[in-house]
C-alpha cells in the first residue's frame, strides 16, 4: 500500500530513504520538490479516487480498493430514494458499517468525501415533462441532506457532490452567448423554445417558439403632430413614444390610456380593427415595452405603501415581483411576452363575447318585469271572470296578440306564461353565457399574473433548495466542532454536469453558487445571524465540484470557423475553456475537483491525459489561485478497457509526471513513465518496471522478492 506524508511510497521503502541516508530514487520527505511535478505542483498524494457504492459492494470491498494507493476517496451513491444491490443510498449504511468506514479512515490514514445520489439532477424540481413541482424539489433536497448527514457521520466534513441540472434552455439567447460561440444544433437561432411556467402550479403553459408567429391586434397608439391627452394636458406627440420611450396608448377619442386599457386600431377604410403577425423581434420590442411598464408599476406601488396599494399592485399584471429588491431586478422576457400577448388575445375574444352575450340582457330583464305584471294583472281577470264570459278573454288575446300565439290559444295569461319562458331562456343563456366569457377572461388576466420563464422560476426554486442544504451542511458542520470532531466543513459542492441543462456552463455555474450563497445568507439573516456571519457561513458551505470532462463535452458545440483547420478550432476552444477557468479561479467558485476526460462528446470517463481536455492546464490555474480542494479522479472505461478502474489513477501519475520507483539497486537517476506499466506496448525491449497484471512471471519482482500487486 501507498504511505502517504512518511517520505515513503509504500512500506517496503522503509528504511530505504531517512534510515539508510540512501534514497534510491525516492524522495526524502512528502513535502520535497522531487515529489512534485516542476509546473502543475501535484504529487500523487494529492490524486483521489472515486468509488460507485453498488457497484463496490460492500465494506471489505471498499477496504480492498483503498490499498491500491490513494489518499482520497470519493463514496459516490448510485441509488435514489429506496436503495438496492447495485444502487446504494447513504441509508443502507448503519451504525456499524459507519463506523466500520471511520475506522478504514484513521487505520489508513486516508480522507472520504461524498457524492449524493447521481439521480439527482438539479434542485428546482424538474420532472421528465419539463414541469416544476414541489413534491420532486422535496425528494431532491432529501437526498442531499441524507448524504450530507452521511459525510458528517463519516467523512466527518468535507464536501458532498451534487449534479445540478436545473432545467433545458437553449444556447442561442443565453446571456454567455453573445458571441455565438456555440450551437445546439442547425438553425437553433430560428427553431429554439423556451418553457413558460405557470407559478401557482409549476406547470408548463406553453413553450414560446421562436420561429412561430404570434398574432395580436395593432394597438391605438399617439400619430406624430397629432394631439393627445395626458393626465388632462394636451400635448402633440412628436411620435408614438414619449421621452421614456415607452409607447403612447390613447383610446378613440385621444385620452392616454394605460397598456392594460389599450385598445385595438380601427382602419375606417376597410371597416376592421386592424392586426399583425409578430416575430420574435418583434416580441423582443414587446418584452422591452413590459419591462418599463413593470418598473412604472413596481415603483409606485413602493412610493404609495400601504396596505390599500399592495392589493392593487397584486391585481396588476406585474404583482409577481413584489419581492424585488430594486427596478433592476425587474424584466420581462421575450417568451414572457409571447404568452402574454396570447392571453391578451384569448381575453379580448372572451371579453367580446361576453359583451355580445350580455348586450341585451337588461332588455329581457325589462320585458320579464313587464310580462309577470300582465300576468299577475290577466290571471285575476280570469278567475273573477264568469264561465260564461271567458271566451271574450280568449278572443281579446287573439286580436292583442296576434300572430304571435296560435290561434287556438284559451286565455292570456297562458299566452304570457309562455313568453314568460321564452324569455327566462334568454335571460339565462345571457347571463350562463356571458358570465362565463368574463370568467374565462379573469382567468387569462390572472395567468397572466402568474406567468413566467421557466428559467427565472427554477432558478428561484433552485437557490431555496442549495441554501436549506447549505443550512444542514452547517448544522452538521457545527455538531462536530462542538464534538471536537471536525476535520473541515461539510460543504454542498454543485457540480457542473451536460452541456445540455443549466449548470453546466461556467457562467451558470457562478450564478447557482453565489445565488446559493445570498439565499443563504438572507434566510441565516431572518434567524438572527448578523449579513458578515451569514455571508461568511454561506460561503463556507456552498461551493462548486469542477467536472473537467463535462467542461470538455461543450467541444461538440463550439461553432469552428469553417475558414480555420481543426487543430486552429481546437486551439480556439482550449483557449476560451482555460479562460472560464480562470474566471472560477479568481471567483473562489470551486472548492472540489473532478478530474476526468474524454473526447468532447459524451462523458466516458477516459483516465486524464487519455482524451483531449487540458486537464493540466485546468489545474496549474487552479494552483495559481491558490486551490486547496480535493482532486478527484472518476474512473469508468479503464474498467472495461484495462486491467482495472485505478489505471485511471496512475495514468494520472504519469500525465503530471510524478516519478516512479523500482528494483533498481542505487544511485539517484529515477525511471521514466515510458519504462512502466502499458506504456512500453509497441518497443522493442522489456519494461524495466512492472505494475499487477503486467508482470509476465515471477522474474518480475521486487528486490525483497514479494510480487508488486
């Protein structure tokens, strides 16, 4: 086994270095420079390892894999909710097998850390649908406070990986895409959809498309040189913006209006009220236009105060950002608009109907009270009336009535009962009718209310769900410290996942991590912690995983310049990726490291160095900046592909050029990687030194005679 902080490799060293004052091509001290590479200054005690529980099955299994040599381990959990054989959950593992894990710790000298279940994708509560709800936010946040409470129960501290994935969005209108340097796929630009969410359920309305049309009524709006009245003074509009640039609505008879009482264009030529097909740049324009108003609105309302303004501030269309803390917060998207513009149609159609229904309802209401007087008036003729004397009734409503009763009729009162009943028909068909169009129009008004981007509303939702998993990563962290137990603070570390879901992109990464943080920080606040302690614990125990190898699958996306070659194009990439490392370097975003690699399309875990992600690069900035955090190889193909998954590891050795040892009997002029292991495949002489597997016979040994296993 591997010996770390001793000056040893492995236990067969001893008495080789500090005892015998010869150090055979082994370094005297964990500390010595030898040790460590000349440019990333990463030894192969800094280089952990990552177990899937389940697939390693059990306590002794986890022991064994530990005495092929690292310092740290990663248990990963491979199941969610219920766990099973191949899929462990932090649950499975008792009071026994805990201890039985603390106790491999201190025996070995090594450090866990803990990966939550790889089920968990994001914290907003996303199901399959594209939905949001609060039922799968709740199993979500479960499962990182289970593995948190494992960390503490084991790891005693340290961080807990949890994949983010908020939600699907599209590259091209992405803030970090200005320049276009990426593509999902062809015409993305025409053919994205962003979700539109309903906040009161989570539930999609629509997705906005951006090559699909939306159709709306031109509005009435103010005609250069014309006159107009605003707030009772006539002005003449030198266009149909005013010096806000917000656009002047005005009813028919020029009286500025309000954009929700807008009203739609009449063309006296053609004799309709006129509409257009609007673009989603239009709609952009639109968003713009929603975006002053909100802040018109919002600013008002916290100019009124009151309780008075609260309520009509949540009737308007903008109540939605009440808790904003400043006008800049407010914005109106274009998918936003786009649903919008839609309801404002549906309503307008419901509103016309009701109008069309309800028209003449007062009407039937008249004619009823004038019917049941005849009747009341007829009916009492008829029963002081003689039997003698009812057939003139009968003649006096054929000639009052006419043609509107058969002729057959007996007595008025029949004929009016029967009117009575027409018009009880058209009373309630006005008033079902009608009053169900004003409800169908309320409740677009109120959708409208509630409607938002899927992505504002997950990213809410998911930095409630990291800042109560922070809280319970501090909960636990301070159980310790009071138990005298705390190696270092239990942390939730997001991890950057797909290129496909939020979180992945180094800028959405930044935004989690510090919207994480000031949740935190603010709900610390509301339970009485001063902003600098809840800052301080915030920052503590949220921080970022760094995946080098799901960094390098936004390869595949990256929009190479057809005039350049490939290597010009790979040059390109490598650069903008070391740069965004850099940006998470400075930030003190990444507190965990995950190194691993691939070629740029899907994440199967090649050992690093394998593939074509600067993983070096990535790490010497890290180091620069001063990184202390775990390094953590994830090994996958190596365990199909090779002789088993801690190749991975020891290719990383070679790929940082940490030195190697053998049966060499003295002098100071250590091995070369290209001596060991399978890199001698293809030359034309024997290796000179010999790892597990490789070793053809027991030739292959050590001076002290023990096989290398």
């Amino acid at each position: 086994m591997v010996e770390f902080g001793s000056g040893r490799y492995m236990p067969m060293d001893r008495g080789y270095v500090d005892d015998m004052g010869a150090d055979h091509g082994f370094p005297g001290s964990a500390t010595n420079s030898e040790q460590i590479t000349n440019d990333a200054g990463v030894g192969i005690g800094d280089i952990g390892v990552s177990l899937g529980l389940g697939p390693v099955p059990n306590i002794p299994a986890v022991s064994a894999k530990i005495r092929a040599g690292s310092k740290t381990m990663e248990l990963g959990f491979m199941g969610m909710g219920k766990g099973s054989g191949q899929g462990h959950t932090p649950e499975m593992y008792g009071k026994v097998q805990r201890q039985a894990l603390r106790e491999i710790q201190t025996a070995n000298r090594v450090d866990f850390t803990t990966h939550s279940s790889v089920g968990v994708m994001g914290l907003a509560g996303m199901d399959q649908q594209g939905n949001f709800n609060r039922q799968s936010k709740k199993q979500a946040v479960d499962e990182i406070r289970r593995a948190v409470d494992f960390a503490a129960d084991v790891s005693q501290g340290g961080p807990v990986v949890v994949h983010t994935g908020e939600f699907f969005r599209p590259f091209v209108d992405a803030t970090w895409n200005k320049d276009q340097n990426f593509k999902m796929y062809d015409d993305e630009e025409g053919r994205a959809s962003f979700r539109v969410i309903d906040r009161r359920t989570g539930r999609v309305i629509e997705e906005a498309r951006k090559n699909r049309k939306v159709a709306r009524p031109i509005w009435n709006t103010a005609e250069k040189g014309k006159e107009y009245i605003d707030n009772g003074v006539t002005k003449i509009a030198d266009s149909q913006y005013d010096e806000n640039g917000r656009l002047i609505y005005v009813d028919y008879y020029g009286k500025r209006i309000s954009d929700e009482d807008r009203v739609p264009k009449f063309n006296p030529d053609t004799g309709i009220f006129e509409v257009r097909q609007l673009t989603w740049d239009d709609l952009v324009k639109e968003s713009e236009q929603m975006t002053k108003r909100a802040q018109e609105v919002w600013r008002a309302w916290k100019e009124k105060g009151g309780k008075e303004s609260d309520k009509d501030f949540e009737k308007s269309y903008w109540g939605r950002f009440k808790n904003a803390k400043s006008v800049g917060e407010i914005k109106v998207r274009p998918e936003e608009a786009y649903i919008i513009s839609t309801l404002e149609t549906n309503a307008a159609n419901s509103r016309g109907w009701a109008y069309y229904y309800g028209g003449s309802f007062d009407e039937h209401i008249e004619n009823m009270i004038k019917l049941r007087k005849a009747y009341d008036f007829y009916k009492k003729i008829e029963d002081e009336t003689d039997e003698d004397e009812k057939w003139r009734l009968k003649r006096q409503a054929g000639s009052r009535f006419g043609d509107l009763v058969p002729e057959d009729a007996k007595f008025p009162s029949k004929i009016i009962e029967r009117l009575m009943r027409d018009e009880d028909r058209q009373i309630n068909q006005s008033k079902e009718a009608s009053a169900s169009q004003w409800a169908q129009a309320e409740e677009s008004k109120e959708t409208i209310r509630n409607v938002e981007s899927a992505e504002t509303y997950a990213l809410r939702e998911s930095f409630d769900s990291y800042a109560e998993a922070g809280i319970s990563a501090m909960k636990q962290s301070q159980r310790l410290e009071k138990e005298g137990k705390l190696k270092k603070p239990v942390q939730v570390a997001m991890e950057n996942l797909f290129p496909e879901s939020y979180g992945a992109h180094p800028d959405e990464l930044i935004t989690l991590v510090e919207g994480g943080r000031r949740r935190m920080a603010e709900m610390l606040v509301q339970q009485g912690l001063s902003e600098e302690q809840a800052t301080k614990r915030a920052q503590d125990h949220i921080t970022a995983t760094f995946d080098t190898g799901h960094f390098n699958m936004w390869r595949k996306y990256w929009n190479s310049d057809p005039k350049k070659s490939i290597e010009e194009n790979d040059k390109n990439f490598n650069k903008w990726m070391l740069g965004k490392v850099e940006e998470l370097a400075e930030k003190n975003i990444v507190g965990h490291l995950h190194l691993v690699d691939n070629y740029g399309y899907q994440d199967d875990h090649l050992a690093p160095g394998e593939g074509n992600t600067p993983i070096k690069d990535m790490v010497k900035i890290f180091k620069k900046h001063g990184y202390k955090g775990e390094m953590i190889v994830e090994p996958g193909a190596d365990y199909t592909t090779d002789v088993s998954g801690f190749h991975s590891v020891m290719k990383t050795w070679k790929m940082f050029g940490s030195s190697v040892y053998g049966s060499g009997s003295g002098g100071t002029q250590r091995g070369s990687w290209g001596q060991v292991q399978n890199s001698y495949f293809g030359q034309t002489q024997p290796p000179y030194f010999t790892f597990g597997a490789y070793g053809p016979s027991e030739d292959w040994t050590l001076w002290s005679g023990v096989p290398l296993e």
